[in-house]
C-alpha cells in the first residue's frame, strides 16, 4: 500500500519562498508519477501544479507557476519537493501531494486528478499581501 505525506507548509509575505516536501512509501518508488495539486479557499477542484516522473526526473509545470516553482526528487529517501518562489497570494490553498504509477507518456500529458488513487492529507500554504 502506497502512502503519501506532505509537509513544509506555512505563511509568508508575497514574494518569498517555501518548499514543500512530500514523502511517498510503499511500492516501487521509481514506478510513481508525482503530482502536486493545490486546492485555493473556497474552491470545490483542486489545480494541478506540477508533476515529476520518478524513473527518469521528466517534469512538467502548470502555466501558473512556470518560472516560479521547481519540482525536484531524492530519490533515495523516496521524497519530492517542490521549491516555491517569489510567492503570490494567490498561490495560497491547501497544497496535496498524489502518486500512481502511470507510465511516463501519461504522467506528463494525460494524468488528471481522478487518476490518481494515493493522496496526501495536504499541508496549508498562506501567502499573505
């Protein structure tokens, strides 16, 4: 049973910085796709962010963050980040974390979140004006 955590949320001011951590255990690592989602306040969908595909580091960014955020792997401690920079207050929402193991070409053009069936239970990001 794959199990999935976040961690490293928090409140900063609008331009700075936090990283995120999510920690996937169980199954083969290497088989997963990851994907970062974020849920804004009062929003009901959750808004992909972006995805890294484990066997060979492919990533893929979501047109809101690109520039801003970096989604990265330690792949010995089974553990993706994502490094969020020059925060918005509108990059704030609950930020999960899911992982399947979806091949490479669907991780990173066809995956949505129905696909996935591993979920973190999500940690805040606040980015206040």
């Amino acid at each position: 049973q794959v199990q999935v955590a976040e961690s490293g949320g928090g409140s900063v001011q609008t331009g700075g910085s936090l990283r995120l951590s999510c920690a996937v255990s169980g199954g083969d690592y290497s088989r997963n796709c990851i994907m970062w989602f974020r849920q804004a306040p009062g929003e009901e969908d959750r808004e992909g962010v972006a995805i890294i595909y484990a066997r060979d580091n492919r990533t893929w960014y979501f047109d809101s963050v690109k520039g801003r955020f970096t989604i990265s792997q330690d792949n010995a401690k089974s553990t993706v980040f994502l490094q969020m920079n020059a925060l918005k207050p509108e990059d704030s929402g609950m930020y999960y974390c899911a992982a399947d193991g979806f091949p490479g070409v669907q991780c990173l053009t066809r995956v949505r979140g129905g696909d996935f069936h591993y979920w973190g239970q999500g940690t805040q990001v606040t980015v206040s004006s």
